[in-house]
C-alpha cells in the first residue's frame, strides 16, 4: 500500500464489509530492536493501513477534519482543562 493509499478517507460501511481484509491489530508486533525510523517502517507494513484496522472485532477507521488543532494540541488542552 502506497502513503497515498493510507491517507486516503474510507467510507465505514465499506470498512466494515471489508473487516477480513483488515489487519487486527493484535497481530503487529514491534521490533524495539530497530532503530526509530525502521521500526516506524515496519509497523506501516504491518498495519497496512495506519487509519482502518481491527482492535478485537471493531473495526476502527481514523479521519482528521482540515483546520481543527492537530492531535498534539487536542491533547494538550485536555490535559490543561485536568489541571483544573
């Protein structure tokens, strides 16, 4: 699968038909052997794709919405509102 594939949105009806063809993520194994970048490398190949896989039997489909704080800063603010 090409980077482009991997970004690209999936529509959760098809990923649910699809759950076969989808790797379950009990199944990926992280070599901490390798280097960062190798290892990063490996996952990718692995999951196949980063946005849609299996966690048990739930398929699980991952989107970003253009213009909303990216995850770090999503997490950030909750982690400030904790503080609280």
């Amino acid at each position: 699968m090409t980077m482009a594939q991997r970004t690209q949105p999936h529509d959760m009806a098809a990923v649910t038909a699809a759950q076969q063809s989808l790797t379950r993520l009990k199944d990926v194994r992280v070599d901490t052997a390798l280097p960062a970048e190798e290892r990063l490398r490996d996952y990718l190949n692995q999951i196949r794709d980063p946005y849609c896989f299996l966690c048990g039997t739930t398929p699980v489909r991952i989107r970003f919405a253009s213009g909303e704080p990216d995850l770090r800063e999503k997490l950030k603010m909750y982690f400030l509102r904790l503080e609280r």
